[in-house]
C-alpha cells in the first residue's frame, strides 16, 4: 500500500482538509464560549455531529432569537439555525479569509439579538493547535471535495460508534466534538473512583499521528510495562500520553463505513483492557 494512503484515502488530501475544517469550526467555538452558558468542563465551546443534517452543530444559544452556529463541512459553509434547527443565514468560507467569516458571524449573531462584540476566537498554547497560512490570512479552499466527505465519513461513523457506548456504559458522557484538538469523544468516568477515567474518541490526525485514529485512554495513565493486547489491530501508544489506538492506516478495508465492525471490535476490547488497568492502580 502507498504509505500516503490508507483505507483507500489520500492521507495527504485528508491532512489538507482536515486543517481547513478545524479552522473553520473555530467559529462556532467562538460563539459558544462567548455567548453559551458557561460549563466547569467547558463543553459550552464544544460542538457535536448532527447525523440527520451532516452538519458540525454548535449549542443553542439563548437570545431574543435563540441560534446555533453550525459548518456544513463537505462545502465549508458556516451556517446559522433557529432553534428548530432550520437554516436561517449562510457563509461559503472558500476563497474567504477566517476573518472574513468572524465579520459575517459577528453581524448575523447582531441580528438575532446577542451581543456580537463578545465573540472572539480562542486562544491555545502555544505549538499546540495546527498551523496554516489560514491563520495569517489565506482563503479557505474546497476545491476538492473528496477528502472532506471522507471526513464526514470519519466523524459520522465515530459518532455512532461513541453514540451507543455512551447510551450502553454507566459514567459515560454525552459525545462532544472539542475544538481545540478536533477529536469527538466521550469520557467514560468509572464508578468506584471518580478520579478514574477512561477517554474514548477519534481524533482526524494530529502531532500524535498524521492520519485519523480511534483512542482509548485510561487515567491516571498506567504502568506501560506490561500492557495487554488490543484486538482489531489496536496498539499502544506510550509517548507523552498512554492509550491504545488503531490508527486508519491499520484498517483492513477500504472505505471508512466498511471498517465500522473491526473499531468496534478495537473500542470494546480496548475499554475492557483499561478498565483492567485502572482497577490493578
């Protein structure tokens, strides 16, 4: 297989697009964290998938007239919806700059009654958030739309792999999409041990590894001296973080939907896995 591709993808095309999309979401992180509710975990900057829309969703945002900022990601649309989660104002963000985008949102968000002056991007630590000549004033781009569907595919597959451990394991969160890393994950915290968690997710590449991958992250992290095999050709990863991961690299198929059962396999061999590390800490 051609080390640039896995699962039949261009991983290169799909770095490219991901980095634009994780961008782009920013804006939706921005109006939550200013306008939102304010949440000890800060899942008021988070965002989810919605499947019927296909669409990155933001939450409801209280107003005179309450909102969502939402992405549609195959043609890097910003969006505003209503409450009833209809389409009220777009944005095409290809050949627009990311502050082209925060003007627009910042005057829909004005309309609709909130206070616009408040949004601002957010801020990450430095080295630690994607760079891109985004972020100095390039234009978005589409002009392939094949690496952003294999994204959808990505994150619609993980959401309804994370969307039925959530609802099926006790302690586990809602599923979130978190802006400053772009994974979607749930938290699964273990009942005997509040302090004892185990961190699902999938995140679309990143410092850790150029390509998506599924993870499963125990914590505290354990000992990595005797960690146990992960099945669906899982492995772990021990450098600056402990968790196990199938990257796609590792997949067997060719196509995300067609993989779905060998990540579940993975996800649920993995859990069990830490949750045997976590109860030997």
């Amino acid at each position: 297989m051609n080390p640039q591709t896995a699962a039949g993808i261009d991983l290169q095309q799909l770095s490219e697009s991901r980095v634009q999309l994780h961008y782009a979401i920013q804006l939706i992180a921005a109006t939550g964290a200013a306008l939102a509710e304010p949440q000890p975990d800060y899942s008021h900057t988070s965002l989810s998938w919605n499947p019927q829309l296909k669409l990155f969703s933001g939450t409801l945002i209280p107003s005179t007239q309450p909102f969502r900022v939402a992405l549609e990601p195959i043609n890097l649309t910003s969006m505003i919806l209503n409450s009833q989660g209809n389409e009220i104002a777009t944005f095409p963000l290809s050949h627009q700059t990311l502050q082209q985008g925060l003007d627009w949102l910042k005057a829909e968000i004005a309309k609709r009654g909130a206070n616009a002056d408040q949004v601002a991007f957010l801020s990450y630590p430095p080295g630690d958030f994607p760079e891109h000549a985004i972020a100095h004033g390039a234009p978005f781009s589409n002009s392939q739309d094949l690496p952003f569907k294999n994204l959808v595919s990505f994150y619609a597959v993980s959401h309804t792999l994370l969307e039925e451990l959530s609802t099926r394991l006790d302690g586990a969160s809602p599923v979130r999409i978190w802006p400053h890393h772009f994974d979607i994950a749930t938290l699964i915290t273990l009942p005997n041990d509040s302090s004892q968690t185990i961190g699902v997710g999938m995140s679309p590449g990143d410092s850790s590894y150029n390509e998506p991958y599924w993870y499963v992250s125990p914590y505290p992290y354990p000992d990595t001296s005797c960690l146990p095999n992960s099945e669906g050709s899982g492995f772990w990863h021990t450098s600056h973080w402990v968790g196990a991961v199938l990257t796609t690299s590792q997949l067997t198929n060719s196509g995300i939907e067609s993989n779905q059962p060998q990540v579940q396999t993975f996800l649920n061999s993995a859990i069990k896995a830490s949750r045997g590390l976590l109860a030997r800490s």
